[in-house]
C-alpha cells in the first residue's frame, strides 16, 4: 500500500453519548421507511447484502416487536494537526478504516453486551462486517441470519436528523477538499 499509510495513532479522542426513547417517539420523528429505501436504492451496494433492502422481512414489523430503542452515538474528534492536511482517496479510505471502523468494532461488542442484557437486538451502523462477501451477492441465504443485524439506517431510520436533535450535533463527512473533518460518528442502536 504504497503511499497509503497514514499514522492513525493518537489522532483522535472518542466521547460516547447515549439516549432511550419509546419506539413510538422514535418512529414519529425519525423514521421514514419508503423514503430511506428510496436512499438505499441509490447506493452502489443496493441489494448487495442481507441486512440492506430490499429487505425479505416487512420492516414495519420488526419495528413493532420492540418497545424501546437505546441509542449510542460514538464521536471521534480529530486533533487540528491531522484536519489541517489534504489526503488522498486511498490514504482516507486507510484513515477511515483504521479510525472510524477500529470504533466501530469496539462498538459492536458494547452492542453485544447490551443485546443481551436488555434481551433485545442491536442496529449496526453501516454495513455488517459478519461475512467479507455476503452471500445474496451469489444468491445464496444468509450463511449466518442468527448473526446479521441490520444497519440502523437500512430500516429507515435519519441519523442525520436524530443526531442534532438527541445529541446536539450534526453528522460530518468527509468534503471534496479531502481532508478529515472536525469530528466523524458511529451511530448504533438496541432495540428492546
């Protein structure tokens, strides 16, 4: 990886912001299941994979058999130093899965934990990481449904409007001027 190596390492510290909401607040305000499979369908991944749509399961049913939803918010807020400079696509691809997925994974196992605790199901943010290659890309089922969860947004759920609103914060992303924003997010949730 050639010119691809970034030095990831204490660029960035993280704060963990949690909230519970009943799952009728939480679908009165933030979800839209049509309009988010409208986005979905725009995406290079579109059924690519089990946990994005079209989905095999009615949507608003695997809502419905939850009363609450806790949700987890992981900000990383990256030092002035590393924002300053421009990066290319392949050293950001890098910086974002040696940050921004290192997190993510953290997360997950704090999802697990609640999981079970809560005797509920965790959404993941992004895709599941279960399997490298998903099996519907070969349409094959899922190699492993008892594992699969899906992603917070695959089931019409608007973080970009739920962060401002519950956290004070808005989603960032990375602009075309290729470099890291002030802060970058990992939102998942648990429904119980």
């Amino acid at each position: 990886m050639k010119g691809q190596f970034v030095d990831c390492e204490n660029v960035y510290k993280t704060t963990t912001f949690t909230k519970t909401l009943s799952l009728d607040e939480f679908m009165k305000n933030y979800v839209d299941i049509p309009k988010f499979e409208i986005y979905c369908s725009l995406c290079k991944n579109y059924n690519k994979s089990w946990e994005c749509p079209p989905h095999r399961i009615d949507v608003e049913k695997y809502w419905k058999q939850f009363d609450k939803i806790k949700i987890i918010a992981v900000k990383l807020d990256f030092t002035d130093d590393f924002r300053s400079k421009s990066y290319t696509s392949d050293e950001l691809n890098y910086i974002i899965k040696n940050t921004l997925y290192v997190e993510r994974s953290k997360l997950k196992k704090t999802l697990i934990n609640l999981e079970d605790e809560l005797d509920g199901k965790y959404l993941y943010g992004g895709r599941c990481d279960i399997c490298e290659k998903c099996a519907k890309r070969t349409d094959e089922p899922c190699r492993f449904p008892d594992l699969m969860r899906y992603s917070v947004e695959s089931i019409g759920s608007n973080i970009q409007k739920l962060t401002p609103d519950i956290f004070d914060f808005s989603l960032k992303w990375i602009e075309k001027d290729m470099k890291i924003p002030e802060y970058l997010v990992n939102v998942c949730a648990v429904l119980y």
